[in-house]
C-alpha cells in the first residue's frame, strides 16, 4: 500500500512509501519527529486511528471522517474540521483555539479539559432559566434580537462566545460547548444524544427543563 500525503500550502509530499495501512503512516512519522502542521486530511477516513499527541495545527480535515479517533492531547488550533464526522472521537486535552467546525457532526465525542472551547458552569440551569423568559426562546433563528435567541443562541450567548461563531456556525459551537461543559452526560459511546437545535419552541423549553431537573 503506498500513501501520499501532502501538505495544505507547499503541497510538498509529506510522506510516500509502502506502508500497512494509514495508523502505520502515522506512527512512522511520530516517530521521525515529522510535523502534522498544515496537513491536507481532506476526505481521508480516519476512523479509530490514534492520532495522540500530534500538531494538527491548520491542518485541514474537510469531509474526513473522524468516527471513534483519538486525537487526545494533540495540537489543532486553527484546523478546519468542516462536514467533518467527529462521532464518538476523543478531543481530551486538545488545544482547540481558532479550530472551525461547520456542519460536523459531534454526537457523542469526548473534549474533557479542551482547550479554546468555553465551559459553561451548570450549563442546563443557566441555559434552560434564559430561555423560559417571556419571549426569550425563538427557535427559528439562531438570534433574534439581543434579548431573544434559540436554544443554540443563549448557549452561545451566556458562554461569551458569540466572536467564535465566525469561525464556526452556531449550531456546532454550542454542541462543543455542551461537551465541554458536561462530559459526563453527553461524551462516549454511551453519552446522550447532544441536543436538538431544530425542534420546536415548546420542545426545546421542555426538554432544557429535563436535563435542569425542573418542571418546565
């Protein structure tokens, strides 16, 4: 099996040679002391491989599927992780600040002690005591006016986060932070679904009022 992977800028040839699979790629070069920094990843499957402890910094990984991959403890500030599959991958530790994710599903991964990501204390509370204001909760939008936001919105909102949807569409940046701010509940194979950004009003409210442990 010969490999070719190409840096994002340069394009030069990363690494090209025959090898058993991608994870053999990956740990030949570790072991080199090879940097990961702006790796072209696009489309590549990458489901399951350990990718611990690498500099993924603005490496791209647009349409590649992340499905159960270790990345813990690894470097990816500023990578794009766009139509990006991250189900049930591991984030731990990861120094995430000025990495994009748009459109990338995050059921289920694990982003305990992530750096670049806001933790939101007592996050069900905070965010399901906003939303039950009179005309606070609009689920149509992710902000309606200053005071009335969807489920997303307020999450995004109360976290102080609203400069990093730039970089990121605001249904995927709650969702990192709902990981973030309660692993226990939402991280790993056996985690609760992370919440449904396009349910209706009375749905939302009543299912934030769930997971605060009070009658909505």
């Amino acid at each position: 099996m010969k490999v070719l992977l190409r840096y994002d800028r340069s394009r030069d040839v990363a690494f090209a040679g025959e090898v058993r699979n991608l994870q053999d790629v990956f740990d030949r070069m570790r072991e080199a002391g090879a940097s990961f920094r702006n790796l072209d990843l696009s489309h590549e499957d990458l489901n399951g491989l350990s990718l611990r402890g690498l500099d993924f910094s603005d490496a791209q990984f647009e349409m590649a599927t992340c499905q159960g991959t270790d990345f813990t403890g690894s470097r990816l500030t500023g990578a794009r992780f766009t139509f990006t599959d991250l189900t049930c991958a591991v984030l731990d530790g990861c120094d995430l600040t000025g990495a994009s994710f748009i459109d990338t599903p995050l059921h289920r991964a694990s982003l305990r002690n992530a750096q670049g990501v806001p933790v939101l204390e007592d996050i069900h509370r905070q965010v399901y005591e906003a939303a039950r204001q009179d005309g606070a909760l609009h689920m149509g939008a992710w902000h309606a006016c200053e005071t009335t936001h969807c489920r997303a919105g307020w999450v995004n909102v109360l976290a102080g986060a609203r400069h990093l949807e730039d970089r990121n569409n605001p249904g995927a940046l709650a969702h990192l932070i709902y990981l973030a701010s309660d692993p226990e509940r939402f991280s790993g194979p056996a985690g609760d679904d992370l919440p449904d950004f396009y349910a209706q009003d009375d749905a939302a409210l009543n299912d934030m009022a769930r997971l605060a442990g009070v009658n909505a």
